[in-house]
C-alpha cells in the first residue's frame, strides 16, 4: 500500500513561495490527482505535485541528498 502526498505552494504561503504537504489523507493516485486538480483551481494553489511514498520500505536519504544540486 502506498501514501499519495500532494505538494504544492498555497495562495497565501506568506510570499516565501515555499512547497509545503497540502494533502496527505488520498489513497490512490487517481485520488491525489483529482485532489491536486481542486487545490489549483478551486484554492489557487501552485506548484503542485504529488509524491509516492512506500510505508514498507525504508527511505533512501543518501540518494535523496545527493539528488539536489
């Protein structure tokens, strides 16, 4: 079973333009999807992505460091 976490910069996110968790409850990725779809359009809500996470296995920190530029 996987966790959908939908990602994105709310319309009032102080004007740092920060991407902070917006929602974290959907089940599928068609749930997040349809989710992301209504934060943008219905909230205003930019930047939006959505990230898969894997509960069963263990995070790869060391990839994720070396990943960012």
């Amino acid at each position: 079973m996987y966790e959908y976490v939908v990602w994105g910069v709310p319309p009032d996110g102080d004007g740092d333009g920060d991407e902070r968790p917006l929602y974290t409850l959907a089940e599928t990725m068609e749930q997040a999807r349809r989710v992301m779809r209504v934060l943008e359009e219905k909230h205003g809500c930019t930047r939006l992505r959505i990230q898969v996470l894997n509960p069963a296995e263990p995070p790869d920190f060391v990839r994720a460091v070396l990943a960012r530029p």
